[in-house]
C-alpha cells in the first residue's frame, strides 16, 4: 500500500512539471506569434510609406502649366507640421491613406484613435467601417530629414511643430505597433529612412 502511494506521488509531481512546461511553452509560443504579426505589421507602415513616396514620383507634374496639380515626392506626409498619423486601407479603391493625429502613442492607444480593426476578410486597418476592434495599435511617425545636418535639434531629424529650415532630403518612417496582455502595453517599433533620390 505505502509503495502504491509513494508511486502515485512520484507520477503526481512529474504530471505537475509536465503540464507546468506545457503551459508556459503554450503562452511562450502564443506571445511569439503576436509579437510576429506585431513586427509584420510595423514593416507594412514602412512599405506603405514607401508605396506612397513612389506614387508621388510616378504622378510628377502631368501639367507642369499647373503647378498646383504637380505632385513632389513628399507630398501628403505632413499636416501642418504634424508628423503623426495612421495609415487607413481603402480595401474597395485598394488604395492606403494617412491620417493625422496630434497626439503621443499613449494617448493614441488610450483613445482608441490608433485602434486596428479586423475586417471580414481578415485585414488589419484603421477606421474600418463594420469590422471587429483587434488587440493591436499602430501609429505611424514621418520626421522631415534635412540637408543640413545640425538642423532640427542638431540631428537634421525635425519633430511634430517643427521644419527644415532649408531643402528635406528625406523622411524617417517610425511605426510602433502595441498591444495589451492584461493591462501592461507591449510594444515593436520599426524605423527606417527613405530619401528623395530623385
């Protein structure tokens, strides 16, 4: 009888470090997979960034006895020296767009103003019209790069309320992608420089 239970015991505690491995390889593999799609997510702000400056180099200036029609390579990356700003898909025109906000990450995610929306098909957008609300933010940040260096703070990158007080070369793409796991904000950032090289 006393060897039927020390047998019992012994099974007992190997089940419980089993299962307690299991459980902490399911929520490792499950924090892996969101931080992934949250990565993939980041790089896609850049690629629509990206996507947008080579549209305004393939429009150009059709009319050039029109300039107020011509399109510059940074055109639409900027409101009124606000650099922060959402990317919405149009799924039906497939065509992306930026909209911009004049707020810090944090207050983006608090609003819900950054919120990404699940669409029947699966897509992950800003403001979708009928889609379910996801558990990721994402804001995107495009800093004016000056030609001279020591503009702008003394890095030649301006921020939101600031300009380049001669020609832009370039723009810094930020994107952070956040979501919550309980109340704590976990967050992935891409950043990369696209330059005007045309």
């Amino acid at each position: 009888m006393i060897e039927a239970i020390v047998a019992v015991a012994i099974i007992g505690i190997a089940l419980v470090g089993f299962l307690s491995q299991s459980t902490y390889n399911y929520l490792a593999v499950s924090e892996s997979f969101t931080r992934n799609i949250a990565s993939n997510l980041a790089r896609e702000g850049i690629e629509v960034v990206r996507n947008m400056r080579d549209t305004n180099w393939l429009k150009g200036c059709p009319n050039p006895e029109k300039p107020a029609e011509c399109f510059v390579w940074n055109s639409g990356f900027s409101q009124n020296m606000e650099y922060s700003a959402v990317a919405i898909l149009d799924v039906e025109a497939k065509k992306w767009s930026l909209s911009f906000v004049n707020k810090d990450f944090d207050v983006c995610v608090a609003d819900q103003t950054c919120l990404l929306y699940k669409d029947q098909s699966g897509i992950l957008t800003a403001m979708a019209a009928g889609a379910e609300p996801s558990i990721y933010y994402r804001q995107l940040e495009l800093r004016p790069i000056c030609s001279d260096e020591l503009a702008c703070g003394g890095d030649g990158v301006c921020q939101s309320g600031e300009k380049c007080p001669g020609e832009q070369i370039g723009i810094e793409v930020a994107v952070r992608v956040g979501w919550k796991k309980g109340e704590v904000l976990r967050n992935e950032m891409a950043v990369e420089r696209l330059y005007n090289w045309k």
